[in-house]
C-alpha cells in the first residue's frame, strides 16, 4: 500500500523548469516563423477593405441619387500620399473639410500601408439611367498585390485584381 503512495505521489510531482523553459522555447520559434505571415495576412485585409469599402460607397451614392429623385451624388477621388474619398453632394470635395451634407468619408490613415495608386471622381445622377462606367480608383500594397475598383455602365461598382492571381476577386478586364 506504501508503495502505490509513492508511486502515485513521484507521478503527480508537475512540470520542472527544464521542461517549461523547453516549451517557451518552441512557442518563441513558432511565433517568430508565423508574425511575418500575419503582418502580410492583415496587409492584404486592410487592402482588400479600402478596394471593397469604396465599391460600397459607389453603391451606396448611386442608391442615394435615386433616392433623392433628381439628386446628383460625387464621389470625390484623391489619389496619392494621404488619399481619401467624400461622398456627398458638393463634387470635388475637400476630404479633410468635408461640406456639410457629406455622407461619408475615408482616408488613408483608416487602412494603414494601403497607397491609392490614381483614382477618378464619379458621379451619380437619378435621373439617368446609365452611370459614367469606367475607372473609379486603384489600390496597391508595398508587396505589389492591387485591387481596382470600377463602375459598370448600369452603375454597379465591382472590384478586380489588374494583375490576375487573387482568389478573392476576378482579373480586370
């Protein structure tokens, strides 16, 4: 009966430093393989955000001019260090001291390392059935990786990869 104490008392003794500091070890080295992986994973979201979160404002702008029947709706595009889009209904719209009535408006520092290569202003009118289809704004990351955004002539705002090669979106025609 002594013996099975024992043996039962040596099982249960825990972990001993070597064995915690042998476990550390293999995380920190696991960790140091998986960041960069993660920092490139979140660069591709927030690139994949900014393309997708303009498509959605087109949207929303075109949805907007109708609602308002004869309302015209602009999207302002500034491309370059420190980009940002308006939506509203003042065309050319100064991003940084939107006019009042503005609905939205997004800047480069919500998607961090995320560069608007050129873009183009838009504008949607209720009274019109087409759209001006075409060019809207392009994205790019440092890596390389883009994402363009255009309207079709029916007003729609679609995203594609210029270069082909994403999963997520169909190559630009």
């Amino acid at each position: 009966m002594r013996a099975r104490r024992l043996a039962a008392h040596a099982a249960a003794r825990g972990v001993t430093l070597i064995e915690c500091v042998i476990a550390v070890a293999i995380v920190a080295a696991l960790m140091s393989i998986a960041l960069p992986s993660f920092g490139e994973a979140m660069a591709r979201a927030r690139l994949r955000a900014a393309a997708q979160d303009l498509a959605l404002d087109l949207g929303n702008a075109r949805l907007e001019s109708l609602r308002q029947g004869a309302g015209i709706v602009h999207v302002s595009v500034r491309p370059g260090t420190g980009w940002c889009w308006a939506v509203g209904p003042v065309a050319g719209a100064d991003c940084h001291a939107p006019p009042v009535g503005t609905l939205h408006v997004a800047r480069a520092d919500d998607y961090p390392g995320v560069v608007m290569t050129g873009g183009v202003d838009t504008r949607f009118d209720g009274r019109d059935t087409l759209a001006p289809a075409g060019f809207a704004a392009e994205f790019e990351l440092p890596q390389g990786q883009q994402l363009r955004v255009q309207v079709t002539p029916l007003g729609r705002a679609i995203v594609c990869a210029p270069q082909g090669g994403s999963r997520d979106f169909p190559r630009c025609s």
